[in-house]
C-alpha cells in the first residue's frame, strides 16, 4: 500500500505545481548584475535577444528580463522560462542542466553550472543555440497543447483528405477554402491574419525536389491560382526583396525542409512573413506543405508568427494508417 501511495503521489506531481507565469516569449535569466553587464550577459542577449528572422522590423527572439541570484525567490521561480547561470568554485560539476516542471508548469528551466565566468561563458558559447531551441520548443509546445484543448475538431477531415495527416486548430480558426490539393485555414481579426495552408503537389522530379528553387516556383504558382488578393487581378507570391533561406529538419522522426521567406501580393501592397514545412507523403507520390503566415500591419508579429507556426509541428500521420 506504501508503495502505491508513493507511486501515486510521484506521477501526480506534475498536476500539483501551479502555473507557471510571464508572457509567452520571455526568459528570466537569473544572474549577477557584474556578469549580466560583461562578456557573459553580451554573450546570452546575442543568442536569446537575437533578432527574430525574417520579420519586417526587428524583433528580438526572446525578451530577457534579468534578476540577480540573490533575489530569486519564489515569486520569481514560477516563471515559464528560466535560465540560471550558476557559478560557483565549489561545484561538483560543470556544463548545462535541464529541468522541466521544476517550480511550475509547463515550466522549462536551463543552468549553467560552472566554476567561475569564464568556464561560464564558454559553456554558453557551445551550448547558446541549443538553450533557445529548448525554450523555443517549450514555447511551441504550449500552444500545441492549447490549441488540442480547445479544439476546432471539425477541420480534421480536410487536413486529412489532402495529406493522410492531421494539424491541431484552436478555437477561432475556420475553413477558408477547400479542393483535392489544398486547404486554407484563418484565424481572422479585424487587424491581424493568422493563416495555414496546406498543399500537395506531384513528385516528378528524380531530383531537386527540396532545392529552394523547385520550392518556391511551386509555391507561387499554387499561390496565384488558390490565394487572390483583395483587388481584381492580385494574387498572393513570395517576395524577392529578400531571398527566402531553407535548412533540413527532423522532428518527431519526420523529416521536413523549413522554408522562410516573405510573401507579398501581386498588384496590392500588402505582405508579410511565412514559413513552411515541406516533406514526402507516405507513398512518395507528392509533396506536402505546411505553410503558415501572418498578416498583423499595426502590431509586432513574433508572437503571432510563433503562434501559427506551432500549429505546424503538431502535424501528425493518422493513427490507424500506414
């Protein structure tokens, strides 16, 4: 009976933290005023305050607020992202730590345990990107797990009639548009555009598939014949102001090309960021693209950017499929 109270009370543990606190894309970093103002500080603000990529104005990746060791208390444990630089001459060990769910939840907690600022900064320097991928993914997270909480279950079918798949949409998002190769999903306000586009086309290609260059042509030819602008005429397409960037990821075994870039309307002047996902269908007949972009004219769009481009990563193959 011990044994299953204790094993009880253990799994439980999560749901008995409180939740956590901050605004969706902050970092607390816990620090020491002399460091946070020397190399060490330059060092994480030039990876975790680095500007956002492709966003018309310049945004920062994360906001950093800063809070000295000292008087990190309670209050401040609660929040959702913490990095803490520990340097101490009496550590055990040095490098970095990561704790999930360690004061909140959905909570993620990185630290720099080392024996002084220099091993610090070096210990950053190799491990910088990984700690904002890791918040970044904490981020992304969140809002998966939002959007499967309240969601709108009636845009599965579309999703998966054109893909095999299925994408998680929250509360406010509606069918825009629909055909055999593709679908358009909105959540529309009166001063911002949050939208997925989902699209497949032939692989008939032995090769050069995933170049930027097959991307993209593709891409605004689907453009132009599913996503009209708001006068006679205008059509969506990518920019060439700024040449879009690719890199290869995998995440959760599926492997994708990210696509950034800028999109723009032919014959208007509206325009925005967008990023996609490009992948196999299970076959290898076609391509998949998840695509997602942001249309907010008066406000900062890094969080509303992040906030669509999540939805992306909670694609998953059906479940009784091949």
């Amino acid at each position: 009976m011990l044994l299953s109270l204790w094993g009880c009370n253990n799994g439980n543990k999560r749901n008995l933290l409180p939740n956590v606190s901050g605004k969706a894309g902050e970092v607390l970093v816990v620090i020491d005023r002399e460091q946070w103002e020397g190399n060490l500080g330059m060092a994480i603000r030039g990876v975790l305050a680095d500007d956002c990529p492709y966003l018309a104005q310049r945004e920062p990746l994360f906001s950093l607020s800063n809070v000295p060791s000292g008087t990190f208390n309670n209050m401040f444990k609660m929040h959702r992202n913490i990095l803490i630089v520990n340097i101490n001459p009496q550590n055990q060990s040095t490098g970095m730590v990561y704790h999930p769910n360690q004061w909140a939840q959905p909570q993620v907690v990185a630290q720099i345990n080392a024996f002084d600022e220099e091993g610090a900064l070096e210990i950053f320097r190799e491990n910088g990107t990984r700690v904002a991928e890791y918040f970044e993914q904490a981020e992304r997270d969140r809002i998966i797990a939002n959007a499967q909480l309240y969601e709108e279950l009636k845009l599965r079918d579309p999703v998966e009639k054109v893909t095999g798949g299925i994408l998680h949409f929250p509360s406010g998002y509606k069918l825009r548009k629909v055909t055999d190769s593709f679908v358009w999903i909105a959540d529309e306000k009166q001063y911002t555009n949050q939208t997925v586009l989902i699209y497949k086309y032939p692989a008939t290609q032995a090769s050069g598939l995933f170049t930027l260059e097959n991307i993209i042509g593709n891409r605004n030819q689907i453009m132009q014949a599913n996503v009209p602008g708001p006068v006679d005429g205008s059509y969506m397409t990518t920019s060439t102001a700024f040449e879009p960037q690719m890199r290869y990821l995998r995440y959760h075994g599926r492997e994708f090309v990210e696509t950034r870039g800028f999109w723009e309307v032919h014959g208007d002047f509206m325009g925005g960021p967008f990023v996609s996902h490009s992948f196999y269908s299970p076959d290898g007949q076609y391509i998949i693209v998840l695509e997602a972009f942001v249309y907010a004219p008066k406000y900062d769009k890094r969080q509303y950017l992040r906030q669509v481009e999540s939805l992306l990563y909670s694609f998953e193959w059906k479940k009784d499929g091949k």
